[in-house]
C-alpha cells in the first residue's frame, strides 16, 4: 500500500469512527471520547467509553472491489464499468450479504493485543441502507471465537438511517 492509499484509509476509518462514536453517544446517552490511531497488533483507534478504554476495528462496506473503485472515485477502467453494470442484475440482498459476510469472516479471523474491542463497519455502498440490513440479518455469518465484544454496523456513509447491532456478547453469553 503506497502512502497515499495508507494515509487515505486512516482518514476514512478515523471519520468512521468518529461517526460511530457520535451515534453512540447520542443513542446510548454514554461518552464516547478521545479517538487516537494505533500501530499494527491492534485494533485501528482506541477511545474512551464513558472513563473505560475501547478499541474499534473498523471495516468498510463497499460491496466488491470494483464498487469500491467507484465509490472512492478511482479512474474506471471500460472493464470495470462493465464490471458494474452486469453487478446491477444480481440481487442486490445477495449481494450486501455476501460482502458483509466476507467482512464478518475475515475479521473473526483477526488477534488483538487489547482487553475490550468492537468491530464497527461503515456502509459505503449507496444501494444499502440499515432497512436492507436488518432484512438480511439472519443470514450472516458471526462465527464464534471472533475477538470481538461487539458487531456493529453504521447504515450509511453519513450514518443518516442509523445503525445495528449485528452482535453483544453479553447477549450472547450463556450461562454455566
């Protein structure tokens, strides 16, 4: 990854976080402040939920590779756009569940050197919004093991048609 690409994915994970955090407090009623980056072997920002530290691993929801090109607004190829037109056949339910679910996977399979880490994905695909997540929510894939205290999901770029929790560990913890 050049320096370019790299500082352009900090950029979009700090405003990330910063709009899941923003979400949050105002939903939850709790502080969420001080977002700082971290180095490789953790999670990418770090915070303050109320006075207790919390690492976010934050993830982008673009759909495929190619859509991502388009929404970052990447010089297209005429292989790419039609690569993106023929994308438009496809169901698009199948579609937001097999890259949410690509996402779902590959970060359960990812350590950390931290007590407390949530995983917040941001939606930046334009077609989805947090109504189609709900819709297929029942069709993804949290293995379990994954590192994560917390799943959740930002509907929209700007975070406008709100956002999920795709997973709670407390919830999810059974009794011995």
């Amino acid at each position: 990854m050049d320096k370019t690409s790299h500082q352009e994915k900090i950029e979009l994970e700090h405003q990330a976080a910063k709009l899941f955090l923003r979400l949050y407090e105002h939903h939850f009623n709790i502080p969420m402040r001080h977002i700082w980056h971290n180095q490789p072997s953790k999670p990418d920002v770090s915070c303050y939920q109320a006075q207790t530290q919390l690492d976010l691993e934050i993830a982008h929801l673009y759909g495929s590779e190619k859509e991502a090109m388009a929404i970052l607004g990447r010089e297209l190829s005429d292989e790419t756009k039609l690569s993106l037109q023929s994308l438009l056949l496809e169901p698009i339910e199948q579609r937001l569940s097999f890259a949410l679910n690509k996402i779902l996977i590959n970060k359960a399979k990812k350590h950390y050197n931290s007590a407390r880490v949530w995983l917040v994905i941001r939606n930046a695909n334009p077609f989805w919004h947090c109504d189609d997540i709900k819709a297929i929510q029942p069709e993804l894939t949290i293995n379990e093991g994954h590192p994560f205290e917390q799943i959740w999901i930002i509907g929209d770029i700007q975070g406008t048609s709100g956002m999920i929790c795709l997973y709670d560990k407390k919830v999810h913890q059974t009794d011995p």
